[in-house]
C-alpha cells in the first residue's frame, strides 16, 4: 500500500505542475487529465491489483468501478508544491512509455492526441501490464493444463482396463470351489409298479426316486404323465398255452431231433419258441400292438433271449451263432424299442448292433438270491465288464439283482450291490433295478441319492484299469452329491475276492464312510456320509463308499 500511495501522489503532482506551466485551470487541463485517467479502466480497470494464485487475465476487467473516484481527489492537491515534479519527470518517462506500450497495452497512443501529458501519465498503465503478464500467465497455465489433462487421462485409462482382466479369470474356478446343487437326484433307477411283485404307490408319488417302470396298459398314461419312463414285458421266446403269444403252428416251436417240443425245466408248459419262425414274429407284433393304442411304451421288454438255457433238450442241429442271428432278426422285425434280457449269454451284445435296441439287462447283477447276496470273483468282473461296455455303446445296462431279503437288514449286501455299481457305472446308461424287501413294495433303496461325477479314471475299457496295488478295486470322483447336493468328493472300493482279505488302498485320504439306515426310499430309508472312517483293511467280499 505505500509503494500505491507513493505513486499516486506522484501522479497527481505532475499533473498539478503540468496545469501550472500551461497556465490552464478547466477546460483543456481538467479534460486531459479526466480523459487519460477515464481510458485507463479500459486496461487495467482502474488502480493496477496484483492478481491473485490462479487468477486469469479475463478476470482482471472485474474492478472496473474505481476510475470515477480518481478526479475527486485532484483540486485538494493542486495547493501542492510543485517543486519535486521536475526531479521525478525525466526519469520514468524513457524508462516506462517504451516498455509499457508494446508488452500488452496497444491502445495506449489513442487517447493523447492533445498535449504532450500523455506520456506523463504512461506510469499508470505500466505496472499494471508489468505485473499482469508475469503473474496470470503463470497461474492459469499452471493449474488448467496441469490437473485437467492429468486427471481425465489417468482415470480412465487406468482404472477401466484394470478391472476387466482381474474379476473375469478369477471367476472360472468358482464352479469347484463352490459347486451348486444338481438337477440329477438319484442314479437310473427301475421297478414294477402295478404288475405282479411290484408297488401299488401311485406314479406321482414314485416320480422322484424311479426313472423306469414294468408296469401295465393300464398304468401307461399315469406312469408316463408321471415323467418315469414306461416299459412293457414280453417273450417271445417261451410262452405257455395261457399267453397271449400262444399259437397252436407247429413251427412256431422249437423241436428236439425227435420231433418232441422243447419245454422249461422250471416252470410247467412252458414250451421254447423258434425265433426263425414268421409266426412268432407275427405273434409278438400283435401283441405290442394291442397294448399300443392310446399308449406311449419308452421300451418293449423282450425276455429268454437268444436263450436255450435250462430246458429239456436242444435244439435239433442247434448252432449258438445261427441261433443268436434268427434272435437278431426276430428283433428287426419289430416296429419298437427293444431292451432284452441275457446279458450273460456269449456274444449277446451283437443285439446292440439293431437299430431298435436301446439296451439290455444283466440278471442276478452283483447279487444273484438270498443265497448269493454277493457275487465274487471271475462272475463279478464279468458283470463289471457288461456295464463298462454297454455304456461304451451307449445301450441301457438294466443291472436286476435278486437278492429278496429285507431290505433293512441287507445293508451289508446293499453296499456291496452299489459300490460295485458305481465302479463302472456311467450316468445316461446304467440302471439300478433290484429287488430287496420293503413293506411299500417300491424296490428303490436311498443309496441311489448318491450320484458320482467326474471320475479320476474316466473312461476304462475294462474293469482291470481300477484294480489297484493290495488287489481291492477302486474308483474315485472329483464330484458327489447325495439327492443333488454336493458332498465333496468320493471312492468306491470292493474286494470281491471270496478268500482273502485286501488292503484299503486310499490311505487317511477319505475320513467318512456311507451310512445306510433302514430300508427303501418310500420305507424311511436313508443315507449320509457320516459313517466312520474306512478301515485299513477289507475282508473277503466286502466293499466301501469312502468321503472326504
């Protein structure tokens, strides 16, 4: 403020001296001092103000209030002496109009075309251009350009790529640390339901643990409007006079080389088909075909196939592969779906090679009775190597075991029945069908809840692929859920050997085991994996569903 008071004064006496020498009190004095003081808000908007941190140049213009104040003070000082303006007069007048006029302030020869006092009064606008280009230029350039940019380029670059590459790869393992829930709740299931020796249940109430039924014309629309699959039992190959297949053509039976027809050892009048003959093709075609109107049969159940086991003589010039070609194109001849039974006859599988066949069925499948709860040995692995290669051939396996006892104190057996099952079980093409007592008659037990997946092995071509070191077999999953909740992972391990006892091969690595309690699904029957830890050894025929 005393560098501002000292200038001004300064100012006004050149200017009072200026009047004295001309000699000129109003009008051309008064005008030349009211015309340079009224351009100069014009510039500078008055007295010059330092700008502040910041501040631009087109801000200046703001305070252009202040010059009309500037005549007020003017006749209070022309009393003044005029003594020191001579001193001060030459000295900032070639100093100050060079510099000031060219650095910012053009228009500054404009308003003095009168007298010679305009370049007396050139120090006014001279330190406002001297102060007003060094400090705004400085401030506006340095915070515009330098935050503005900064901030826009680093943001958005920055910031949206990072994201994208760190959240989309961490997501792809979730699916196995976290497993959801699956829709498959129990394993391929099967069972006779309003036919002799099955359940009389309605289907509705079956529908979540059964995914075939043997069931009857009659039962067709509620079993299928249930979603279990439906299935009708025939056989062609042997028939008595009561069924419907009975015909009295001589060559629609199959004749020793006496002439005599071929009957059952079992059951009475039960008499061998010859399924070369036209009449038994006829005769089976009409039967399905009665049962068909108004119905949906997902299979034709054709049973004794290719089977000339267990009767009173052979067949006259019997020959196994001539025999097995009239069953194949007794097959062919239908107009239907086919699951046929005998897979433990020699060569059966060449069944599969018909367009018509879906499956077959396996019977006593790693339980054979109430005698034979567990199958063993040699019997045993040739059961595991039907499953494996019907579902090489994507043909349905229908395992039947039967084992008749009750079922809640066959859990023993069960277990054994089902840990052989999964060994070589494939989801789509293995079905369980056994036939342990229950009170409900609905033969399906709650240890087919238990659904494996993602086998450590997946694919073996034989069941000597899961035969581990110690002889016991073994098969473990990544994936287990029990009614379609996820329980980790799990091993099935059988020794079916029927002397010797064999190492549990898996260490401490499974701490659980299967928990079976009661009888079938429809009885109460349950299952967990709290059951205790797998024992280091399993005797003779035994077997172990194993969880983490």
């Amino acid at each position: 403020m005393t560098q501002k008071a000292a200038w001004l004064a300064t100012v006004l006496t050149l200017g009072l001296l200026s009047t004295a020498i001309c000699g000129c009190s109003g009008g051309g004095g008064s005008a030349g001092v009211m015309s340079a003081a009224a351009a100069q808000p014009n510039r500078s908007g008055g007295l010059p103000v330092p700008p502040g941190p910041g501040a631009s140049p087109s801000a200046q213009p703001a305070g252009s209030a202040a010059p009309p104040s500037s005549p007020a003070p003017m006749p209070s000082v022309e009393q003044a002496p005029p003594t020191p303006a001579p001193a001060q007069t030459p000295s900032p007048d070639p100093i100050l109009v060079p510099t000031a006029t060219p650095a910012q302030l053009p228009p500054a020869p404009t308003p003095a075309p009168t007298s010679t006092q305009p370049p007396i009064f050139t120090p006014v606008p001279t330190d406002a251009p001297t102060q007003a280009p060094t400090q705004p230029p400085t401030a506006a350039p340095t915070h515009a350009p330098t935050q503005a940019p900064t901030a826009a380029p680093t943001a958005a670059p920055t910031r949206a790529p990072t994201p994208v590459p760190t959240v989309r790869p961490t997501a792809t393992p979730a699916p196995t640390a976290a497993p959801a829930n699956i829709a498959t709740k129990h394993v391929l299931t099967a069972a006779y339901v309003g036919v002799s020796g099955g359940t009389d249940l309605a289907p509705h109430l079956l529908a979540p643990w059964l995914s075939w039924a043997e069931t009857s014309w009659q039962l067709n629309g509620p079993v299928v409007g249930a979603g279990i699959k439906a299935m009708y039992y025939t056989n062609p190959n042997r028939a008595q006079p009561a069924d419907q297949m009975y015909s009295s053509t001589e060559s629609s039976f199959a004749h020793a080389c006496d002439g005599s027809r071929i009957k059952s050892n079992y059951i009475p009048n039960q008499y061998l088909m010859q399924p070369s003959s036209a009449v038994t093709h006829n005769s089976w075609a009409s039967v399905v075909a009665r049962v068909t109107p108004g119905a949906h049969w997902d299979a034709i159940f054709e049973d004794d196939t290719n089977d000339v086991l267990y009767t009173t003589a052979q067949p006259c010039n019997y020959s196994a592969a001539a025999w097995l070609a009239d069953s194949k194109a007794e097959q062919a001849s239908l107009n239907a779906p086919i699951i046929y039974n005998g897979l433990q006859i020699a060569n059966q599988m060449t069944l599969n090679q018909n367009a018509n066949v879906i499956g077959g069925m396996r019977e006593g499948c790693y339980a054979d009775s109430s005698g034979f709860p567990k199958i063993w040995d040699s019997f045993w692995v040739d059961i595991e190597n039907n499953e494996l290669a019907m579902a090489s051939q994507h043909k349905l396996f229908l395992c039947l075991g039967r084992d008749f006892t009750q079922g809640d104190v066959s859990i023993d057996g069960r277990t054994y029945a089902y840990a052989s099952f999964l060994l070589s079980y494939s989801l789509t093409s293995s079905v369980l069908w056994e036939n342990y007592y229950t009170i409900s008659h609905f033969q399906v037990e709650p240890e087919t809840r238990l659904v494996a997946l993602n086998p450590v092995v997946p694919s073996p071509v034989s069941i000597s692929s899961l035969q581990l070191v110690g002889g016991t077999y073994g098969r473990e999953y990544n994936n287990c859920y029990i009614g379609g909740v996820p329980v980790g992972r799990c091993a099935s391990i059988v020794n079916p050997d029927r002397y010797n006892s064999h190492p549990y091969p898996y260490g401490t690595k499974y701490r659980h085991s299967m928990l079976l309690s009661g009888g079938g699904v429809w009885d109460g029957g349950t299952i967990s994996t709290t059951g205790p830890a797998p024992a280091t050894s399993l005797p003779p025929l035994e077997a172990v569903i194993a969880f983490e």
